[in-house]
C-alpha cells in the first residue's frame, strides 16, 4: 500500500518535501530549503529523514528555492537519480541554485574572517556551484501535459500550477498489484488574475490531493483597483517629480511588473521616460521568461504580439513590450542610477529589502519627499 511521509513545509510555510512510497518505488516531491530567520534556516543543516542513495526519483513542483533549494544537498549526500521537472523550471533553477550557492560562499567568506580573528572554526558553505552542476546534470526538463514512467510502479504527469513560468502541479500514479491510484501534489499554485501566465489546470479527480493552502484564509481584492492604485502612484510621483523604487522577487513579480508597465506604456500612460531593471538576476530570469512565451496566457502574449516595437517575431518580449525599459548589469551601471533624481521607475531586488541593491537605492532616494516605494 503506497504511503504519504510530510517531511517539510508542514509547520510554516518553507522546505517543502514529501516522500511518495510504493511497495517497490520511492519518489520525493520537491526538496526545499527553509527560509526566514536563523532558527528555521537551522534545519537546513538538519540530515535528511530518510536514506539518500534509497530514493528512486525525485520530482519538483517549481524553481522557487523553498521548494528547490536543497537538492545540491541531496546530491551531495549520494544521490545520483532523476530529478524531473518542466524544461522551463529546468531553467530556471539553474540561475537560483548558482545564485544561492554563491550567496553562500559569500556569507560563509565574511563569517570565517571574524572567526579567523577570533580563533574560532571556520564554517563551510551549505553547498556549492560544483554541487549545483552535479544536480543539473540529473534534471530532466518535461513538457506539460506528457506521462512517463519515473519507476516501475510509479507514473507523472505535470499540468500547469499558473504560480510562475514553469511550476506545476504533480500527477503520479501508482499502480500496486494491479491496483491503481492518483496522488495530486499542487504544488504552489497561481490565481486566475495573474498577468503572463495561464491558469492554473483543473484536476477533474485524484484518489489524495495535496494542496497548498499558504493563502487559503485570505480575501484578495481584485486586480483592477490594485493596478488603478498603481497607476495613480505613476501619476502622482511624475506631477510632482520623484522617482518610484519598486522592490521586487526576480521570479515571477518582476515580469509581471514589467509587463504591467508595459500595459500602461501602451495605452499612454506611462510618462516616466526610463524604466530600470537593476537586478543582475531578475534580468537573467526575463530572458527565461521570453523563451518560454508559448506558455503564457493567450491575451497577454496577444497584447506583447501586438504592440512590440519590432518587426521581428522572435524578438517580440517584454522588453520591447516596453521600450523605455533598461538592463543595469554592472555594479557601474546601478551606482549610475542612483545619481538620477527623478523622472524613473527603478525594480530591483530583494523584494523584501533585506538585501541586493534596493537599498542602495532606498538610501539615495527616501529622504526625497517626492519618492514613492510600491510593495
């Protein structure tokens, strides 16, 4: 009889992990890390809960880290199957895994310095970017919609989640002596007001369904009078001449920003005259984003389609969907922006503003009384 073990995301809402057990068969669904303050980020250092080498297949939902971020661990520990994915999650988790391995190394570099000076141990890294080769070359990219055997007993599909490019919600099938089961994982799922991407897929039926509730007891307004305050923000910041910060995650809320920005621009109604992406990161992951555009909803690749500056199919995206956008890479770059005084909409990373270069900018513009930060 196939059995359910919870191993993370159980208690709140990071380290997502699931184990899938047949008679002959064990799959793992996503392989997170834990993410918020020192106390959770702990367990990351935790040995994991089962026999690495025993694992027969590994499947992840979506690229974000609290679903993604301890696979070079399991790697690291022995594993040596298949981790399967969509192509475009594929893709991405290669920017997040590197970039969170050298986030790593960084972070340990500093600490060891003062325990150098005080005598103390010095600490390795979780893991690092020869760990997140190693978990590439395992990952299998999936395209939605198509059913494979991961083992003997055990069949996947994956459908889209709508929650960002690539995620999923997991179908597996079980099949034990002849009887057959459904397992849904949904995986992190979408809303049906999201720019970009599709809704998420209906699942007409399941034997067990494992289901995300993060947001389950909260009643969102609708979207419309979130972008009528947005684009009353840009009306006001440029009457009276500040600049707009807008912090923000490089998955998902950044292209959806953009695109956005893009909707105004077209109609018009956007005055600011420079649009800046100043997140090394964020930029790597719009250009993920324009390759897998045959996944986003119809109307929105319509609206990009249709309005792009461009005579070329292929070069239609969002940033074209929005001309005045700029690419700031350079460390050069970005302490250029921080000299413009008004007139610009920068985006930069980290959304929650506990670092990247945001609060350079923060630091540069808010003592400005004419500034304005959109969360």
């Amino acid at each position: 009889m196939a059995t359910l073990t919870f191993m993370g995301a159980v208690t709140g809402v990071t380290g997502s992990m699931h184990l899938l057990e047949t008679q002959g068969s064990r799959v793992l669904l996503d392989c997170g890390l834990y993410q918020g303050g020192r106390e959770e980020e702990a367990h990351n250092e935790d040995p994991f809960p089962f026999a690495v080498k025993s694992i027969d297949a590994v499947v992840l939902s979506h690229a974000h880290l609290d679903h993604s971020g301890r696979l070079p661990l399991l790697v690291k520990d022995g594993y040596r199957g298949p981790i399967y994915m969509t192509s475009a999650t594929l893709d991405l988790i290669e920017v997040l895994l590197k970039d969170a391995a050298s986030l790593q190394a960084r972070d340990v570099e500093w600490e060891n310095k003062r325990r150098r000076r005080a005598g103390k141990v010095e600490l390795l890294p979780l893991y690092t970017l020869d760990d997140v080769e190693d978990v590439l070359s395992l990952c299998q990219g999936l395209e939605y919609g198509a059913r494979i055997a991961v083992t003997d007993e055990v069949d996947l599909t994956l459908r889209d989640a709508g929650h960002i490019l690539g995620s999923s919600i997991v179908e597996l099938f079980t099949n034990e002596s002849g009887r057959q089961r459904k397992l849904v994982f949904s995986g992190d799922l979408g809303n049906s007001q999201a720019a970009l991407l599709r809704d998420p897929s209906v699942i007409n039926e399941a034997n067990v369904v494992l289901m995300e509730s993060t947001y389950g007891d909260r009643e969102h307004r609708s979207m419309q009078e979130t972008l009528d305050e947005f684009e009353n923000v840009i009306t006001t910041a440029s009457q009276n001449g500040g600049n707009i910060l807008i912090p923000s995650f490089a998955v998902g809320r950044t292209q959806e920003i953009i695109f956005r920005l893009g909707e105004l621009y077209q109609k018009g109604k956007l005055p600011q005259q420079l649009v800046c992406l100043d997140s090394p990161m964020a930029i790597a992951v719009t250009e993920i984003y324009h390759r897998y555009q045959n996944v986003y909803n119809q109307e929105d690749k319509q609206a990009i389609e249709g309005h792009s500056q461009t005579a070329e199919p292929s070069q239609k995206s969002l940033h074209s969907f929005l001309p005045t956008l700029r690419y700031t890479v350079s460390t050069e770059e970005s302490m250029a922006v921080n000299r413009i005084a008004s007139g610009a909409i920068i985006i930069a990373g980290s959304g929650m503003c506990n670092g990247g270069r945001i609060r350079h900018h923060l630091k540069h513009n808010l003592w400005r009384s004419q500034s304005h930060v959109v969360f």
